[in-house]
C-alpha cells in the first residue's frame, strides 16, 4: 500500500491575519546541517527523545514503513514493513511511536509501534489502540502525554468535536474536553495537568486554549495563527506553522507574549519540525530544495544543454532578452535575492538588483527589466545604469481574481507597453453596481492613467502586441476583449485555462481545455481557438495528465507543448516532457525524452529564429534535516 504524502492543512489557519503588532519578529540565521542530502520529498521529521533519531515520511516510497535517521551512524532506514501511515510522534520515554493510518472505511485510527531505543527501529509488530476515528487531515496527529501512558487525539461527534485520551497498552478513552466548532491540532503540557489547542467557532477568530484536565475549564491564550506543531522543553512556548507559510509563530503558554520567526532564508521550502531534544534554543527542520537551472533545447533534435549551473539554493523566475542575447534570472546567494543577467551560454553573469523577488519581464527595447520586491509591486532598473525606481507601490494583498472574490484595487497581470515606454496592468474595480475590469499603465517617469475599462468578472491575461485586446476566463467562457472600447465577445464555451500566447499571425491563441474525464483527474487537452472566427483545434491525443504551457513557434506550423502525461492517478509520477506540435494535427514529437534528467520545469522562451527554447528546470526533489537557532528578541 502506498500513502500519499499528508499535510496537515487546518480549516482554521486558511485566511487568519498573523498576530501583527503583538508579535515581535526575527529572521532565522544560518542552517546547520544535520543529515545527507536525500532525493525524496520526506515530511515531518520527528526527532527522538535522545535526540539520535528522526523519523520521516517518504514521498518516493512508504510501502517498507516510517524511514528513519540516524545522525550517529548517518545512515538511513525504514523503521519496519506494516508501519505506514502519517503523523508519526515518539512516546516521551522512547518506547513507542503513535501514528494514524486509515482503515477499510477510510475512517482514520491510532496505532503503535514498539520501538528499540539502541537502533531506532520497530522492535515489534504495529497495532490499533483507538476505537473511535479521529486525528485525520484537518485535526492534527495523535499527542502523547508526558508520562508516556496515553495518547490524544481529536474525533467528531455529531457537530461537535472532542479531544480523547485512549491508553498506549488499550482501553477505553477518555474525553478531555469537548467543545461546538471546530478543534484542532493538540498537545499536552509539558506537567500533564493541561493541554493546548486551537478552536475555531462560527463569526469567531480562531482562537488558541489551554485546557484544564482537572476543572475542564479553559483559557483563551490568543490568536490561533496556525497549527501547533510543539511545546518547549520548558513548557513557556508553543510552536504555530503552516507548510505553505514561511513564518514560524512562538506564543506563550500564559498567553502574555508571541514571536515570529522569518523561515524565508532559502528559495527552498524550510519546514519546522519541534524544538531539538538536544539543545533548547534549536529548533529542527526539513529543508526542502529542488537543484534548478536553466537550459536550452535544440528543437531541431532535443539535445538539452544546460546554460546556468544546476544550484540547490535555488533559482526562480528567468526571461531571455529581445534579442535573445540574455538571460536574466532570480538566484539566493548568502540568504538574499538577486537579480542576475548573463550571456546564453551562461557567462559574464553580473548582479543588477539584491532584494529581487521575481517577476522578470524584458521590455521591448531591452535597456530595461520590471520585476518585484514583493508579491505585488512594480520595480525597474535600468541595464545600462543598474539604477532601478519604483513604478507602483505594493498592494495590501494579492488576488487570485475568483469570480467571487472582491480584488477591489488589486494590481494584476503586469506587462510592458509595446514601446518600451509604460508598464500595464489590471484592477479590479466595482463600477455602477457591477463589477469592472481596468487596464492601467504606468510611464517611466512614474505617471498613470485609466486605458480602458470592461465591465467583466474573470481572470485576466494579455494576448494581443497592439496592446489593447485581451482575454478573460470566465467560469464557462473565454472572451476577448478591447480595452478601449470595453466590447467583448466569446470565443470559446467551457472550462479553459488561460495561456500568454498568440501565433505569429495573429488568429490563434492557446488554451488548456479541462474535458472533464473521468474521476476526478479531468482530461486536459491543448486547444487552439481562432480571434477572427472563434473555431477550435483539438486533437486525437487528449492527455490524462497535466498541461502546463504552450509556446508557438516562429513558423506558424507548428507549437511547443509543456506537459506531463504521467501525472495522473492511481499512479501519479511526475516526467514533465516539451512536445513538439504541428499545427495541422499531424503526430506530436517528444523533444526532452532521451536526456531529460528533471521533474519538472517552466518555460522562458523561444528563440526567434525557432530554432531553440528556454527553461527553468528542476531534477529532482530533495530533503535534509537542518536545524536553526532562534533568534534573540
């Protein structure tokens, strides 16, 4: 049997506001590492209480059970066939592992594995203790409790929710505490006398409490920012994160003080496990990485070279010139962005901007590079003088732009105006009682102005060089829209997902149609819609897979498909591939297969002259136990 990898992602922690002018922020300094590197996506990285061993999921494989660390000998093994499942704690005495796995019905349960303490390995058959399901994605793994003689979870009962104690050596559970809403993510106290966990109720802010076990009376200690993850050695601190945040949230135990701690050293993904059994101002980590350059593809005959050194430190997003003469790219270097330009092959690279989020776009003369500082303002810097400025100052919050979202003000969508002169965007804006879209520009010099306006809800996207037309996906419909008349018309019914790209003639445009399949992995096919007469292409090779991008080549024949048409289930592995396409429906042309040595990659450009193709590629994902000291407040 084979698990997919869990995340404890917690109704609560969607859409909470961090805990703002109550916490005092730090940024973690460096990363000290604890294990070899491994080539797998492994999750949660329980450490023992003698500190020796870590205990990991596996995304490559978790059919032999829980692979385990150990950082004496550095070697790597898995714990022991049948222990398999998700959420893995060590008792406090190190004699047992909890974990939960699914049964027949899909119900979650708690099971125990005995554990040798010299070796780090399962001394003995797995077992269920609980009887009642619970502690699933959305409540947080089973806690043992300091004595080593329970473990608690949390289980629904007809619209309530409680938190359980069943014994390690079986038994009947105990409620703890019970309570209307929505509990989440516990953990006992470090004396056993309480135990935290955040609630949610409906029209309240999730809320952080200790719990009494002798007067079950509780305590609101403050903002539930995010799942709890540990307590201290000292019992003062409680550890909050949340994978897809690289913020690390300390609040007291007597709900007097919080912390914040800026994960974001790497542009890699740095997942806090729980303070160091070892050393308490530690805190052990999984840090997440995935080697990336860039490289070009002959398209003639699919050789691959790689132009930009392979860096596990991360690269991010990359554009090729005008001329195609340049690469300019994001790369970390000493814990700190940078913007990059260099030749195609890879030489004479030079550093234009320290602090570069990403967003790079060339203008259209190349004597100039927007990209941003954050997820949404604009920045330039001028090649020739390295000067850079501000063309528009960051937003509040992104917008995904859902139709039932309000993006009121949003900056969205930014490209460069077809002289070189202006950047445009979008804004969401409610007009009249509806709801319009605004294209706006902004010159060099830092003036704005309204282009046009429509009055459509959708996601917008850029298709057209005259710098007026673009297009909006609404939920069932593709339109095409003039900006400065604010007309629209549909050009194509049904779910599609919007690409940046138009042919050289200008009449057709790439979209990634969802077919619907069967199950719930739709079939995405690439589809070629006409501007002038809205006619479709399909073709006979609809993909069970994903479909990323499409990019159409110079001669108009002809078009580069990025896709993975592995990545679908039961199977599901990631071997994302370029295609090459004809336009005329004739058989497609794998380009990446002989040499590709990568899961994944994201397109930069073609060549104008069709004869080559960009790309940010990853090998593989890759995982190492790190662990930061935290800072000084």
């Amino acid at each position: 049997m084979r698990l997919r990898p869990i995340r404890w992602i917690l109704p609560l922690a969607i859409a909470v506001s961090p805990l703002g002018g109550q916490a005092s922020k730090a940024t973690v300094g460096k990363l000290v590492p604890v294990s070899d590197v491994r080539p797998d996506w492994l999750d949660q990285g329980i450490e023992s209480p003698n500190g020796r061993f870590f205990l990991l999921t596996s995304y490559a494989t978790n059919d032999s059970g829980f692979l385990r660390y150990d950082r004496v000998k550095k070697s790597w093994s898995y714990v022991g066939r049948g222990s398999v499942g998700a959420g893995p704690r060590w008792s406090p005495n190190g004699r047992f592992v909890s974990y939960v796995r699914p049964d027949d019905s899909g119900q979650w349960q708690i099971w125990l594995v005995p554990m040798d303490s010299a070796t780090g390995l399962a001394s003995g058959p797995a077992r269920r203790v609980s009887t009642r399901p619970g502690a699933g994605p959305g409540m947080g793994p089973a806690v043992w409790s300091p004595d080593s003689r329970r473990v608690a979870y949390i289980a629904r009962d007809s619209g309530r929710m409680s938190i359980l104690a069943v014994p390690f050596n079986g038994g009947d559970e105990q409620v703890l505490f019970e309570a209307a809403g929505t509990l989440s993510s516990v953990i006992w106290a470090r004396d056993g006398r309480s135990i935290f966990v955040n609630h949610s109720a409906p029209n309240r802010t999730p809320r952080t409490l200790r719990v009494s076990l002798d007067r079950k009376r509780s305590t609101d200690l403050g903002a539930a920012v995010a799942p709890i993850i540990d307590i201290s050695s000292d019992g003062k601190w409680l550890a909050q994160h949340v994978w897809y945040r690289p913020v690390l949230h300390l609040l007291s135990t007597d709900g007097q003080g919080a912390r914040e701690v800026d994960l974001n050293v790497t542009l890699s993904r740095l997942s806090p496990a729980g303070w160091s059994r070892t050393n308490p101002n530690e805190f052990v980590a999984l840090n997440h990485f995935e080697p990336t350059g860039i490289q070009r593809v002959s398209i003639a005959d699919g050789r691959i070279q790689t132009v930009v050194a392979f860096d596990s430190a991360g690269l991010g997003d990359a554009g090729l010139s005008p001329d195609d003469r340049q690469l300019a790219y994001i790369r970390m270097r000493d814990g700190a962005r940078q913007l990059v330009v260099a030749d195609t092959n890879g030489g004479n690279a030079r550093v234009l901007v320290d602090g570069a989020q990403g967003g790079i776009l060339w203008s259209p003369t190349g004597q100039h590079i927007a990209y941003t500082n954050n997820e949404t303002d604009i920045q330039i810097v001028d090649l020739a003088s390295k000067k850079t400025r501000e063309l528009l100052p960051a937003e509040a919050e992104p917008c995904s732009l859902r139709a039932s979202e309000n993006c009121d003000g949003r900056v969205q969508n930014v490209v460069w105006r077809s002289d070189g002169q202006a950047v445009r965007y979008f804004e969401r804006r409610s007009i009249r009682g509806g709801r319009a879209l605004e294209l706006r520009e902004v010159d060099l010099d830092g003036r704005q102005r309204v282009v046009g306006t429509t009055m459509l809800a959708g996601n917008p996207s850029f298709i057209a060089r005259n710098d007026t037309l673009f297009l909006v996906a609404q939920p069932n419909a593709v339109q095409l829209v003039n900006a400065r008349t604010g007309s629209a018309r549909v050009i194509y019914s049904g779910l599609a997902r919007l690409t940046e790209q138009v042919d050289a003639s200008g009449r057709w445009i790439f979209l990634v149609a969802d077919s619907g399949g069967n199950g719930a992995q739709p079939v995405q096919k690439p589809l070629l819609v006409s501007l002038t007469t809205g006619e479709s292409k399909t073709y006979p090779y609809a993909l069970g897979g994903e479909v990323l991008h499409g990019s159409f080549l110079p001669d108009g024949r002809n078009f580069l498909l990025t896709a993975c048409v592995t990545c679908k289930e039961p199977s599901y592995t990631e071997k994302w591939d370029l295609i090459l396409t004809p336009m005329n429906g004739d058989p497609p042309r794998i380009l990446t297969g002989r040499q590709a040595n990568f899961k994944d990659f994201w397109p930069i450009a073609v060549t104008k002259d069709g004869r080559a193709a960009y790309f940010v590629a990853q090998q593989s994902y890759n995982t190492r136990i790190v662990t930061f000291a935290l800072p000084r407040f």
